[in-house]
C-alpha cells in the first residue's frame, strides 16, 4: 500500500506548505517507500518533483529547488509514499502523476483494475501515457474533463465512475485553486480542518491516509467511507457522494499524541515497540478487568451476555501476524468457552466458498483494520450470515466501523512493518474475550477466571523484567552463535505452535533468512529431514500438558544434529539443549504474551547483524490495503 497526504491554507506560523507534505510523507514512510513525490499549484501552473527511493532522494530535490523559487508561494498540495504495485520504483513511476496538459495531478493509495482498458481507450484518443503506472490514467481522464469544462470535483466523479478497483486518491488543478478533491473506495483516507484561531495560523486543511498525520495538524478528524468525495479547502470539507448528493460525515476526536509515533532514542520503531510491550498489555487489559467478579467488561456494554448469547461457533480471519494471534485466540476460546473455533488465512476464506453454521461470530484480527483480504474475508462471513466481530488497533479504521462489536487492542501507533506489540495486545484482548465467552455460557467459573485474570495482570513485571534483565545479552550471543545458520526451525505445540509461526515470521520479514514454524509433533512427519549440522531449532515450551512431548522433540533433532534454542520457561528442556532463551513461569495459557519476546529481540538482533533495514523491510508495507 502507499500513503497520501494533502495540505491546503496556512498550515500555521513558520509553516510552509511543502515541508508539511514532507514531513506527512515522513510520517507515513512505513506505508510504503519505492519512491516518494510532491505536486503543488503555484500561480496557475502545477508543479512536481518525484523521485525513486527513500524520501531522503525527495527531500534533496526539493533542497535544489525542483519545484522552482515560488514553491513557498504554494496554496495547495498533495504527496504520495510508493509501495510499487505496477511498474518499478522508477523517477517516472513515482506518483504524483499528470495529464499531457499538466492541467491535474493526482495521487493514488490503491489499484485502479480496469486501468488497461482506460489506458487502450486513452491511446487510441491519441493519449501518450508516460509510466508504467495504473494511477496515470485517471490524470489523462479527469484532464480531458477539465478541458471539457467541467471542475475538479465533477471532472473527478465522472472519472472514478469509471474505474473499477479501489482507491485513496486526491487531486489538485490549476484551475480550481486553494481546492483538493479527494475520494476514497477501500484504503483509508482522514481530513482535518481549522478555522483561523488566535495562535496565528490562518485557516486551513490536511488529508492523510493514517491519521497519525493528521496529527500536528487537528484531532478533529473526519473519516471518508467508501464511496465518498470530498472537496477540501482552508477550513472547510464537502462531502459527497460520487453522485454529487452530499453527504454528512461527523469529525470524531482522536487520542493518539504525536510524540506516540515519535523514534525518540530508540535505534529503531521496531525495539522501541518491543518493550513498550508491558505498557501495552496493561493499556489494553486492566481497565476492563472486573477480578472481584471474575470477569471483564468492554466499552459500551459491547460483548454482554445478551449479544454473546447467540453464539455457538468462531470463525477466525485474519493475515500474517494477526492470524498468529488469532490462532491463540482459538486455543483460548475452546479451552475457556469450550466453543468451537475455525481459523483460516483471510485470502482463502475469501475465495473458497465457505460454509457458516447459524450463531457462528467472525471474529478479524487486523492491527491497521484496512488489510484487504481482512475486510473481504469479513464481508463475506457477514453475507453468510456471520456476526461480525473484530479486534483492531485503529478506531477509525474500515474495519471498526463495518463490525458489530469490537474489542479496541490500545498498542497505539504501531509503525515498525514488524509487528510486535499490536501481537501481544491483539493476544491479551482474544484472551479477554474468551474468559468473557466463557463467562456468558457458564463454562468458566468465576473463581478460575478470578485466577487468570491475577495471572494476567502479574504477567505485566514479568515482561518488564525480561526486557530489562539479561535476557538482551543472551539473545545477542544466540544471534551471533546462530544467526548464519542455513535454516531455522520454529517449533511449539498447542498455545505455543502459533508462537512459532510468529517467530519464523519475524525472522524471515526482517532478516531475510528462511525459517519455518511448524507444530512439534508434526516434524517426524517430514520436516525432520531438513535437520543436519547447521540448522537451528528454536523449541518454544512452557511446563504444561505438552512439555514432555517438546523435549521428546527436542531429543530427536539433537539426535540429527540439530542446535537447539530452549526457548521459555521449561527447565528440563533448557537442560538438554545447546542455548536457552528463559523466560518466568506464567500459566501455559497466557505463555504466548511471554514466549514471544525473545523470539522477536532474537529476529532483530540477527537482522540487525546483517544490516538490514529492520522498520522498513524489503518488498513489504505496514498494511496491505491490496490484494
Ligand atoms: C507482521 O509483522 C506483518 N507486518 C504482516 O504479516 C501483518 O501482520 C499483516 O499484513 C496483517 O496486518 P493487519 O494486522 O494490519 O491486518
């Protein structure tokens, strides 16, 4: 996916309009970033500056003054972070992009599917097409309305009528100044406005795809839905729809603080994150917490009794990260509620043609709440007749807004590509909803929910003491022992094989190094013939009903010669294997909140190692809003 940001009016005293798309675009690098692009109206003309690469490659153009002397003139203006989905990261595939007559530039989060048609239909009309891009055409398209005398807002309309796909988009014209035009259809899109205050600055407006830059901006902000356009000016929005008819959105306020997203001193968003993880389990747990009573509450009386009554099956959905935690939250529903679970990747339940039993809830896991096949897959299960349900870290987000009930996870801005502590938030939350499941149906009983929530809230100094021991130099010595190795294996059983998934995931997203995590029981089943001198086996295992089959495992790849990283909180493992990972003893339930921190530090120490890129990895984005 890719980020947009717009900015029209007085962006405030010492503010200037294009370093404000810069500094948006820097705040949405993480979306996306092949190539980076300016474009503002100056006078009557439009002016643009793109470049492949880092924003940095932009930053530095626009030092050499691309955009000509009158950029600081600029009253309106829009910015685009790649995240390539047809054509290369070139110069000339960096949005924003114009028609031949330079009379529109647009941005585009998104892919336009019918674009080769528009595109045949643009050449054979005599059109030359510059990029390789889908976005182009929808330039060449509004540019031939403008030049049939239709605004920007109509000239857009009857464009995005015709494409098929979906789209964050924003346009600016020459002829209509101090005016952006922006629509949304699928990717996110948040406006904010202001009045002249008596700070000094002056009216004005800011669009971006993520609200996080919107920030210095507003809180005040306004959420575009699906079909929706907007016309934005200093100190006001219109919304309509594609139709022309307008429509009214309310602003709703927003709690992040800027700072939030900030690196601080951290070396990278991605360790920063790791150990804001204590903070975040309790954030996002202990003020639902009823231990007296056993139980939890959520806001807004959402989950009661009365709205879980109905509720016989769970169908999980979710992509990568997500779906770990949700596949844990499968293990916690069934053994807290004793509900049946289904779990499945987001893009084949949305594909497949599946079958929903009445009184089934579909339950998406998403950290952004605008992950493509996430929304899909959820659409569909609601079609089929599923209740719609989500744990998500975005309030405003497609997802929050498309559910019945919801489970905000309060990880705040998550910007490292890596997911971490929207993992341990998204993990605590499936936890909360099934010990309130399991409360609903009378399957748990008061005193053992009483009991786990103690636990739950114990788990919080756990971590903080595992972040702050000695458990840095252990990883650090397993990274620089291991981290050559010609593959890795992750392998856990019950709560803990979805662990394993999330580990191997780590390493391959930000060390490029190919690991696999898989269910211990299963390696005898063919996977054990990868095992070999040279191959490492980290073995997640917490003291529990499956312990002794994990060191039986353990057992057989050291008999293969195997190297084996112990890794939690079962000392008869630690003391067969060749390193250990120790973590303090928690329920086997709650152990995935424990077990996965050092699998996460130990993925970033290797990466770090290999001088990987580690909050922007290659060839990913923070959220994949396409397919
Ligand atoms: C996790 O580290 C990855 N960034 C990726 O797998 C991510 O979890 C997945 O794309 C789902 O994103 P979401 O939680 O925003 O839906």
């Amino acid at each position: 996916m890719c980020g947009i940001v717009g900015a029209v009016g007085d962006l405030g005293p010492g503010q200037e309009l294009v370093p404000s798309l810069v500094d948006g675009l820097r705040v949405l690098e993480y979306r996306g970033y092949d190539s980076a692009g300016v474009a503002v109206e100056i006078d009557g003309t439009l002016a643009t500056c793109c470049r492949a690469g880092r924003l940095a490659n932009l930053e530095e153009s626009l030092a050499a003054e691309q955009l000509g002397p009158a950029a600081s003139a600029a009253s309106a203006g829009i910015g685009h972070t790649r995240w390539a989905t047809h054509g290369p990261p070139t110069d000339g595939n960096a949005h924003p992009h114009m028609d031949s007559a330079r009379r529109v530039a647009v941005v585009h989060n998104g892919i336009i599917e019918n674009y080769a048609a528009l595109r045949d239909e643009l050449e054979a009309a005599g059109v030359t097409l510059v990029s390789d891009t889908d976005t182009e055409v929808l330039a060449h398209l509004v540019g031939s309305r403008l030049e049939a005398g239709e605004d920007l807002a109509s000239a857009v309309a009857g464009t995005l009528r015709r494409a098929r796909g979906y789209y964050a988009v924003a346009f600016i014209s020459p002829s209509c100044p101090g005016l952006i035009v922006c629509a949304r259809k699928g990717p996110p899109l948040a406006l904010a406005t202001w009045a002249a205050d008596d700070s000094g600055r002056g009216a004005g407006a800011y669009l971006a795809s993520d609200v996080l830059g919107l920030l210095p901006h507003g809180r005040q902000v306004v959420y575009l839905e699906d079909g929706d356009l907007a016309l934005l000016e200093a100190g006001r929005v219109e919304v309509r729809g594609l139709d022309g008819k307008v429509r009214r959105r309310e602003a709703c306020t927003v709690e992040w603080e800027a700072e939030d997203a900030g690196l601080g001193d951290w070396p990278h968003y991605m360790l920063k994150e790791i150990h804001e993880q204590p903070d975040v389990l309790a954030q996002t747990t202990f003020e639902r917490i009823r231990e007296e009573a056993g139980d939890v509450v959520f806001e807004g009386n959402q989950w009661s009794d009365e709205s879980l009554a109905g509720i016989e099956r769970v169908q999980v959905i979710a992509c990568g990260t997500a779906l770990h935690a949700g596949i844990i939250g499968a293990y916690m529903v069934e053994e807290l509620a004793r509900v049946p679970v289904d779990v499945d990747f987001a893009s084949e339940f949305r594909y497949r043609d599946p079958v929903l039993a009445p009184g089934t809830l579909a339950l998406a896991v998403s950290q952004s709440g605008e992950t493509a096949d996430t929304l899909a897959a959820l659409r569909l299960a609601q079609e089929l007749g599923g209740r719609g349900g989500a744990i998500c870290n975005v309030v405003g987000s497609t997802l929050v807004r498309e559910v019945e009930e919801v489970i905000l996870t309060h990880a705040g801005p998550e910007i490292g590509v890596a997911s971490t502590k929207a993992f341990t938030a998204q993990v605590a939350a499936a936890f909360l909803l099934s010990l309130r499941l399991g409360r609903a149906r009378g399957a748990l009983a008061a005193r053992t929910a009483r009991e786990l929530l103690g636990e739950l809230r114990g788990l919080r100094p756990c971590m903080e003491r595992l972040l702050s021991g000695g458990l840095l130099e252990e990883i650090r010595a397993c990274a620089a022992r291991f981290g050559e190795s010609k593959g890795f294996l992750f392998l856990g059983r019950g709560v803990n094989y979805p662990v394993a998934l999330e580990g191997a995931l780590k390493l391959k997203e930000i060390a490029y190094v190919h690991a696999e995590g898989y269910p211990a029981g299963e390696m005898k089943h063919g996977p054990i013939a990868l095992v070999e001198p040279g191959m490492t086996i980290l073995a997640i295992n917490s003291p529990g009903r499956v312990a002794e089959k994990v060191r039986s495992n353990i057992e057989q790849v050291k008999a293969r010669g195997g190297e084996v990283i112990s890794v939690g909180a079962d000392a008869a493992s630690h003391a067969i294997a060749d390193a250990v990972l120790a973590v303090p003893e928690c329920p086997e339930l709650l152990s995935p909140l424990l077990n996965v921190v050092p699998l996460q530090l130990f993925a970033y120490e290797v990466a770090r190692l290999k001088g990987c890129d580690i909050d922007k990895p290659r060839n990913l984005a923070k959220s994949v809003t396409v397919e």
